[in-house]
C-alpha cells in the first residue's frame, strides 16, 4: 500500500543530481538589483533557473506554489529578515535550504544562522566560484534528500 505523501509530488528532474545535466532551480528573495546584476549573469552562464521575489511575503508565496530546493536571501529583508524566513519555511511540507547573504558576514553570523537550520552563508558581495560551489551542494543535498524521503514512503 501507498501512502498520501508531499514527497510524491517532487517532479523526476529534482530526483536527479545536478550533475546529471540539470538546471538548478534558486529562489532568491529580496536581492537588490546590486546583487541580482552579477547572478542573474551567473545563473544564465551556468543554465540555473532563476525566479527572483522581491519580499519574504512573495516569497514564501512562490514557496507554496512551487518546489525550489534552494533559496537565496539577503540578511535584511523588506518585510522580514532571513531568520523569518528559515521559521516559515521549516513549516513547509518540503522545506528548502536557505543560503543567507550578508555584507557583514563573520563567524558569529554564521554559526547563528547555521544553528538556526539555514544551509550556508555567503559574503556580498558574493564570489562566483563560491556561490556556484555553495548553490550546487545546496541544491544536490536537498534533492537527494526529497527523493531518499519518496523512496523511504513508497517501501511496504
């Protein structure tokens, strides 16, 4: 028998790891066109899916519409800050990883949002070799995490 589950609603190219080939789908929330200047560059150089939203409001909207294994946040927010967001999507049926950005990132903020359950912590502005290799393990730790979940449901 077959249980009701969120984890089946996963569509087949997030069971996959993104170095099968995958665009990598990231959510940021509340960039500001600053920062979204050189990710938007990066993410089309590197095949990424990008939807931007501009507050935790909409944000978490495009969370309840949609499967983004990754999200990007700025530490201030307009209406929030990211530690509102890690709250509310830990009450998701498929909570993301959250990446925090922060101009003023030191170790205190890092250990903060870490023991506060985001993934990682990224320094405006933001190195691209960095963002790339922190997005792609967000991304892969969570798929492989959704589809280990899907197949733990489906076992009799």
């Amino acid at each position: 028998m077959v249980m009701a589950s969120p984890w089946f609603n996963i569509p087949p190219a997030a069971r996959e790891p993104a170095s099968a080939g995958r665009n990598i789908a990231l959510l940021v929330v509340g960039a500001s066109e600053e920062n979204l200047r050189p990710l938007r560059c990066m993410a089309r150089s590197l095949g990424w899916d990008l939807c931007e939203s501009p507050n935790c409001r909409d944000g978490l909207a495009c969370l309840r519409e949609a499967l983004f294994p990754v999200v990007l946040c700025e530490e201030s927010l307009p209406d929030g800050n990211w530690r509102f967001l890690v709250e509310e999507i830990g009450k998701l049926a498929c909570p993301p990883n959250l990446i925090v950005a922060s101009r003023f990132a030191d170790n205190s903020l890092w250990a903060e949002a870490l023991n506060l359950g985001a993934y990682d912590l990224l320094v405006i502005p933001c190195e691209a070799e960095e963002t790339r290799r922190v997005v792609s393990l967000a991304w892969e730790s969570k798929c492989r995490e959704w589809a280990e979940s899907a197949a733990a449901v489906r076992r009799p």
